[in-house]
C-alpha cells in the first residue's frame, strides 16, 4: 500500500517524502519480501518427527529448553546474540 493510502485511510494529508520520513520516524521501512524456499520432503518428515515425540511435553518440559533466539555465545572473549 501505498504511503499516501495509508494516510488517507488516517485522515492525514502530507506528501510522498513527508509521509515516508514519518514512517521512518516511527519505525516502519519498506522492504521486499524474500522469497522463502519451500521445505523438502526429509524436512517436512523430520518435523513430524519432532512434533509427535514432543507432543506430550508439558510447560514445565518446554521450559527447560534453551532456544538459540534465547541465548548468548561467547566466541574469542566476544559476547554474541544469536
């Protein structure tokens, strides 16, 4: 959509270049999607996997999980987020 769309929709007025240093301001930037390549056969086999050994697991059980969007690495005295 464009950024006049959606100041129009608000009941905001103001040209191109002033709308999309708002958005800028305001966090949102415009990106084109990636496209995401689709999951292969093994892949989709080994998530099925996963999904019915784990099914049972209660809260407590997912809470012991360290994800790795969760944690640091400390690589050459470097601390690094994942």
């Amino acid at each position: 959509m464009r950024y006049v769309d959606i100041a129009d929709i608000c009941g905001i007025t103001g040209s191109e270049k002033t709308l999309r240093k708002a958005f800028v301001m305001e966090g949102y930037h415009r990106r084109k999607a990636r496209r995401k390549s689709h999951l292969t056969d093994a892949q989709k086999a080994k998530r099925h996997q996963f999904a019915l050994d784990h099914g049972g697991w209660s809260c407590e059980d997912w809470q012991q999980v360290i994800w790795t969007d969760e944690c640091y690495i400390w690589l050459s005295g470097s601390q690094c987020n994942i």
